[in-house]
C-alpha cells in the first residue's frame, strides 16, 4: 500500500515539473484566472514625480532597459524597442519584470491625469532576461504626448516607470 501511494505521489510530481518546464514562446499564463484587481486603488507614486527626471534607462542590445521607481522589496524592470522618447499614436510593446505572487497589473497615467490600460497584457516564458521576477509582456499605445506614469503591480510589489512620449 505505501509502495503504490508514494508512486502515484512521484507520477505527479513528475507531471507537475514536466508542465512547469516550459520555456519558450508566450507561455500558457500560471495565473490567467487570477484577478487584476484593476478596482483597487493605484499605490502613491514612487520616486521622482512627473519625469523630473524620468526613470533610469540605459541601452540595452536593439532597445532601452528602464529600471523603475520601486516599493518596498519590489524589483521592477522595463524594456522598450528603440531609444526613448516613445512615439505619441504607436502601438509599443513592452517587456516588464517584476517579483511577484499575482498576475500582473498595468496602469498609465497621462499628463492630464487620465487612466490608459494596456492594449494587451500577458505571461512570456520565453524572454531570457537577466533581471529578477517573471517576464511579462504588454502593449501601450499612448495617445498624447507627455509624460506619463506606468504603474506596474503584483503581489504587493509594485514600481513607476516615468517616461516622456514624444
């Protein structure tokens, strides 16, 4: 009786690491019923406040790494194509990585105050970035020039971005 119960334990942790292994491509989401929570209210802003200055970035490969303003405990990176400023009407994708137990939440904040969800927001598995948290992907298209506050929430771990769109 021990024998067979430890072998069906051992078959489904070896299901379960198997289904955990996945590391290319958009990976199935680990969290995709999980709530946005997107009626709670936005965490008072961290760090220097409207872009002066914007946040800390710096070249990185064919894009721009952008290391955010961060909470408590929180590790918060960015990564846009291109350089910076960010085109006013263009769709960007962004690569976002954060620390972290919950789906992640996106939220923008334009120059005058109102609220931009993302286009689309998901899991990438398939990003290797060398920065701590999972690798999500989102994309923004910004609708006016200025600067703009991109909260970015999971878990209790959360951190600004601030940048200018041109």
């Amino acid at each position: 009786m021990l024998v067979a119960g430890a072998r069906t334990v051992m078959l489904v942790l070896c299901l379960v690491v198997a289904g955990c292994a996945r590391t290319s491509g958009q990976g199935a989401d680990p969290l995709a019923d999980a709530s946005t929570a997107s009626s709670a209210p936005l965490p008072d802003p961290v760090g220097p406040t409207d872009c002066a200055p914007v946040s800390e970035n710096r070249p990185l490969g064919s894009g721009t790494e952008i290391h955010a303003a961060e909470g408590p405990d929180s590790h918060v990176w960015a990564l846009v194509p291109g350089t910076l400023p960010l085109s006013a009407g263009s769709a960007v994708r962004i690569l976002w990585s954060i620390n972290g137990g919950t789906r992640l939440r996106l939220t923008a904040v334009g120059p005058d105050g109102s609220l931009l969800e993302p286009d689309e927001s998901y899991f990438d598995a398939g990003v290797l970035w060398d920065r701590p948290g999972s690798t999500w992907a989102s994309v923004f298209t910004f609708p006016e020039a200025g600067c703009w506050r991109i909260i970015a929430e999971r878990g209790g771990k959360h951190g600004d971005v601030w940048l200018l769109v041109a």
